[in-house]
C-alpha cells in the first residue's frame, strides 16, 4: 500500500518507518525544508533506539520519502495518518490546530478515494471536525471517509511497540475504511479492537488516564507509607501480585512527565467538564502528580534547613530513559524549584542535554558525566532512572562529593547497599 504521514515526531516518523520495513510505500510530510532535507540523508532529528538504522534502510530501499508538498505525499496514498502535536492550551484543553491545518492541506491536495486517519490523541468529535475540514477543501471528484487509529508506543521502545502493540484501534463508520485499515494493519500482531472513531478517540484519553492514575496511586501509598514506617516497594509488590491489579504503572517516584499523561490527564478533565462531568478522580492524580515533585524537594530541604549555598547534583533529565524528550519532564520542575530555594545544580543526562539546555535556565551547570556532576556536590539527587545510574560505582561517586547525600527519586538503589557506603539515602516512600 501506499500511506501518508503528516508530521514526523515521535509518533508519526517511528510509525512511518515502520510501515515502510512492513513493504509499503511511506510519504512523511513536514513543514521546515531544513528538517526535510536532514530526515532525507537520513537523520531521524529524534533519539530512537533504532530509528536511524529502520529510516536509513527504508530510505535506501526506496520506500520511505520525505516532503514539504502535501500533494507528492496524498495523491499516491490510499491512506493519509495525521501524526502531529496536540499540546496543551493553557486551560488544558487540546490545542487542535496543527491537526485542522493538516486537515485542510490535505483536503487540497485529495485526489481519488482516501482514508484520513487521525492518529495524533485527539477529544472525541475531533473526527467529525477534520471531515469537515477535509470536506470544505477537497477538489469536486474526490472523496474520502475518516478513521482514528490512536497510537499507543512507548518513547524508547518505540518500533517494538509498533511492530507488536497489545492492540490496534481502528475507529471508523465506513466498511471501505475499515477494510482497507485492516489490511494495513495485518502484519502488525496487536488484537484489533473495531469501533467507531468516537469511541476510538476515547480509548487513547482513557488508557493514558489509567496509567497516570496507576502512578499517582503508587505515589499517594508512597507518601503514606513513609509516615507509617511501611516499605512502598514491599507494598505495592504484596499488592501486584494480585492478578486482578498487576505490578504494572505501579512504581512510586517524581511523578509522571513527558508529552503525553500530563496533557492527555489536563484534556480528558477538561473534555468532561465540557460535557457537564466534574472528573474529580483525574483532578486529584494530576494533584498528586504535582505533590511527587514537591515532596522530592521538601525532602532535601528537611535534611539541609535550607538549600541556600548548596550544591544538588542532578542525574537524569529525560522524563524517562532512553529518550530524549524533555516535554513536561519532572527535572523541570525540580531544578527550578531547588534553583529558587538558593541551591546551586549540576546536571548530566545521557541522551538529552542539548533539549534540555533549550528548557532549563541559565544558571545550571552541565556536566560530562555522573561523577563530574558530583564533584563537590552537597547531595545527588536521581531523576531519570537511566540504566547507567543503576550500575555507578558509587565508592567512585562518593570520592568527589562533598556531602554523602543520596536522594533516590525512582528508587533505584537498595538502601542498605548505598548506606553501607556512607551515604545518607532517601528513597521514595521507603526508610
Ligand atoms: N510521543 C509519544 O510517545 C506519543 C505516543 C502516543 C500518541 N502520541 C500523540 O501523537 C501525536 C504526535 O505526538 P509526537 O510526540 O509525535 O509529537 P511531536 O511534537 O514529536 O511531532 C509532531 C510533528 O508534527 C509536525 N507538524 C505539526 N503541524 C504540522 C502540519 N500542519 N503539517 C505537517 N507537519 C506538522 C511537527 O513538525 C512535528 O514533526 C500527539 O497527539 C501525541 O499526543 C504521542
């Protein structure tokens, strides 16, 4: 088959790759020619694991190209994927812009029959919007039929999260479109779940909103269990084990980040709120979320007096590890706050120091690694849980430091082992 994809972030060039391996043809539109360019020499713009070698190889093969023209990209297509940001507006609502203006481009450019799928999180209705769009543009002769295929992947496990989804969503009113998306679709092993694109729509909020509600369950356990004395890791392990729950999600820690649960949680609350249903339930995970951040610092201030003078080695900026993305990522908050409470920060992140110097202020310091970071440094304090923190030689670490303070925000390390070494540790949720 011969697809589209407009926008080529995370989502829509991880896909597009994908789909172009799987033997089809691939047509990904961007708007910057300079970005253009560089994904035709090959340069995914985005850190993957194993994006670069997948785009190379399609390129190569002849399937996958790139383009600035919506038309080069649709009149070929049987089906055109909209892959592009839906952040949030201020009242947290989802910015649908760059989506109507996708919509409306390829309305210009519809030529024959096409399938236009919304694959970027959109609010239920959002389908019936971009058809009307597409139907105000299109030129006489030419038709199409809307789906929503929401996209579930993983930054960092990207492609095996295409390739073997635990599902696919296929939304859509029209036989011809289902058909057609299901056969696309065969090689991929997800189970398909056949819907219409409402209810499609919906699946996408409702499962990020499960999730979010997952981790701020564990940290709202995480607090309590540190005033009851309880181990949170031994807690939520005796409760996992339930298969009725499972471990999954269940990992206490900052708090969620990344370009996804926060504004999908922000959305589905204001999504309800527009239909007359007060979402309390996400209101209070969203809170939550925000009390992970603020407990981490509040931890480190109990232990100093006071932040004034000292100097916070900070290991991880990534809102996860093995990405580079740094959208509404928990280290944001951490730094500013500790930052403004009069501390001085070192940072080292893996993969995502230059993002995060476009986003942190002036006065963080970057270091080339974990031990330079530390070096003179009053307390680390872990972020990201990059496998590379997890295997430190913290007798090296602890050579450079100034003060032997380790505050654990993911629970990494084993307390009695870091202890052993001389350190103070604080963990999450845990003595
Ligand atoms: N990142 C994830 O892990 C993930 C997972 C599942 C779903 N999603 C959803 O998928 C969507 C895309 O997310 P992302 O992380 O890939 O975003 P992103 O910001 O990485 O990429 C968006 C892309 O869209 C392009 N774009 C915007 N407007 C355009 C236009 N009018 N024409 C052509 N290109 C345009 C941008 O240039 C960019 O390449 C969002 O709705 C997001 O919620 C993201």
């Amino acid at each position: 088959m011969t697809i589209a994809f407009i926008g080529h972030g995370y989502v829509g060039l991880v896909t597009a790759a994908v789909f172009a391996d799987l033997g089809n043809t691939v047509w990904v539109v961007g708007r910057t020619k300079e970005k253009i360019e560089k994904l035709k020499k090959g340069d995914p713009l985005i850190y993957e694991p194993g994006l670069t070698e997948l785009v190379q190889r399609n390129i190569g093969a002849g399937r996958l190209h790139f383009t600035l023209d919506y038309k080069e990209a649709v009149a070929p297509s049987n089906v055109v994927f909209i892959a592009v940001g839906t952040p949030s507006k201020p009242n947290g609502e989802a910015d649908l812009t760059s989506v109507f203006a996708a919509a409306e481009e390829i309305g210009k450019a519809l030529v024959g029959y096409k399938v236009v799928v919304t694959k970027s999180t959109v609010p239920p209705g959002t389908g019936k919007k971009v058809s009307e769009i597409v139907n105000t543009f299109k030129p006489e002769g030419s038709s199409f039929a809307i789906a929503s295929c929401p996209e579930f992947l993983r930054e960092g496990t990207g492609l095996s999260d295409t390739m073997h989804p635990d599902r696919v969503v296929i939304g859509t009113n029209s036989d011809r479109a289902r058909d057609i998306l299901v056969e696309l679709h065969k090689p991929i092993d997800g189970k398909n779940v056949l819907c219409n694109v409402e209810t499609a729509e919906l699946i996408k909020y409702a499962s990020n909103s499960m999730l979010a509600t997952k981790i701020s369950f564990a940290n709202a356990i995480s607090f309590l269990a540190e005033k009851v004395g309880a181990d949170v890791e031994r807690v939520l392990e005796g409760v996992g084990l339930d298969k009725r729950i499972g471990r999954s999600f269940l990992y206490p820690g900052v708090g969620y980040g990344g370009s996804c649960f926060p504004k999908d949680v922000k959305a589905l609350i204001a999504i309800a709120g527009e239909y007359g249903y007060d979402f309390s339930l996400l209101k209070a995970v969203h809170k939550v979320n925000n009390e992970a951040r603020e407990n981490f610092v509040a931890k480190m201030v109990r232990h100093f007096g006071s932040l004034k003078g000292k100097r916070i080695a900070v290991l991880g900026l990534a809102f996860k590890p093995d990405t580079d993305d740094m959208r509404e990522a928990p280290s944001l908050d951490i730094i500013a706050s500790l930052l403004d409470k009069g501390a001085s920060v070192t940072v080292f992140d893996p993969i995502a120091t230059e993002k995060a110097k476009l986003k942190l202020p002036k006065a963080v310091v970057y270091a080339k690694d974990a031990y330079e970071a530390a070096k003179d440094a009053d307390a680390v304090a872990v972020i990201t849980e990059w496998n590379e923190f997890r295997q430190l030689d913290l007798v090296r670490l602890a050579k450079g430091m100034k003060n032997l303070v380790l505050f654990d925000g993911r629970n990494i390390y084993e307390p009695a082992v870091v202890r052993n070494l001389g350190f103070m540790y604080y963990g999450i949720g845990r003595m």
